[in-house]
C-alpha cells in the first residue's frame, strides 16, 4: 500500500492540472497508477460527451438518456485488462463534479486488485464507443516499469507501457 500511495503523491500535481484544465468538448483526462498493491483510475470527462447535453436533464427523454449513460459508463465496463492479470474491481464511482458549473464534468475512479500485475503491458479502452463525441482521452500513468502520457483516440484506443 505504500507503494500506492507514493506513486499517487508523484502523480498528485498531474491530477491537480487535469482537474484545473479549461472544459473542452470532445477530451477527457484521466490518471492511472498501477503497482504491486493495485490499480487506480481516475477520468474527468465533460457532460456533454456523456449524454450530448451538459445542463441537467430538462424532458423525459434527456433523463432516459441520462439514466442509460451513467449504466453504460461505469469503468469497469469500458477498461479491459489482460485476462492473465486477474484483475477484480474494489471500488467504482461515477460523480458530478461541480453541479453549480454551467459547464458540468463527471468524474469517474476506479480501484482494481489483480492477481498477476506483472502481466499488465497494456490496456484496452473502448470507451470511444459508448460517448457521444468524445476525440481524444489524454492519459497520464505510473507502472512498475515508467511514467508516460499518451492521447487515445477512436482509430487508437490501447494503452500500450
């Protein structure tokens, strides 16, 4: 658990400037540390790529579409790990970051224990699919082997370290 922390400490000014970033339509930003204790996630992702609206839900179909987007965009369901690592989800939530921003942004984290992280020498997110104009997903990570940053897009969605 040290371990976790300190490389959540190295990462801590990343999260900092991803939170504090100006509101872009069609880019999310994301963190991710993976040590031997586990793996952490964090993204910030604009309403409006979620639901194609970013006020609160005004008609029943905006509420519908509301509800079937924050199921469908649970990170466990869009982060796919190598099947060797025997990754388990610990924690996940998906938030309202500032309900009295005009422009609001959800904030998704994630936990995981995995069996092997040794095994973990990429990840797969098919999240691109499943937004509504979401470009580009800028990733800042910490893995035994490095740091790095990488933009994904819909053409390159793997995370390869």
């Amino acid at each position: 658990m040290r371990s976790l922390a300190c490389s959540l400490m190295l990462l801590g000014p990343f999260m900092l400037a991803a939170q504090q970033k100006a509101h872009q339509h069609g880019v999310a930003s994301a963190t991710l540390v993976i040590d031997p204790q586990g793996v952490e996630w964090q993204m910030d992702m604009p309403a409006d790529q979620l639901f194609g609206f970013e006020h609160a839900p005004s008609t029943a179909q905006q509420q519908a579409i509301q509800q079937s987007q924050l199921e469908k965009i649970q990170p466990q369901r869009w982060l796919v790990w190598p099947d060797e690592a025997k990754c388990e989800l610990k924690t996940a939530t998906l938030a309202l970051d500032d309900a009295d921003s005009h422009h609001h942004d959800y904030v998704s984290s994630a936990s995981w224990q995995c069996a092997d992280i040794s095994s973990i020498n990429q990840l797969e997110i098919t999240l691109f699919q499943l937004t509504m104009g979401l470009e580009q997903l800028h990733v800042q990570y910490i893995t035994p082997s490095g740091q790095g940053s990488r933009t994904l897009t819909p053409q390159e969605q793997r995370l390869a370290f």
